[in-house]
C-alpha cells in the first residue's frame, strides 16, 4: 500500500501495526484487533467421517 500522510509505498503483515518509514505514521492496523486464525474454527467441523475398507 502506499502511506495516505506522505504516498510513500510500505510492505508488512495484515496482522501487525505497520508504521511509514518515512514519516512514522501509523499505516495499517488490524481490524479485529488480535484474533488470530480463530475465524475458520467456527466453519470447519467437529466430526470427521472416516471409511474404514474391511478386507
């Protein structure tokens, strides 16, 4: 992205503070605060089917 105070591009992670380089301006910062990779717990389920081939 680039910085909205002084247009210089910056790079960093979607889940960290990210500060300009250049004019020390907070960037970025996550949205839901620091929730990790929880969001996909919900979706994946619980009970997993397995076959079981008999021979």
């Amino acid at each position: 992205g680039s910085c909205p105070a002084c247009k210089r591009r910056f790079m960093g992670y979607k889940n960290q503070i990210i500060q300009c380089t250049n004019c020390r301006a907070v960037v970025w910062q996550p949205r839901d605060g620091f929730s990790g990779g929880r969001q996909n717990s919900t979706s994946s389920p619980d009970i997993i089917d397995i076959e079981i081939e008999e021979k």
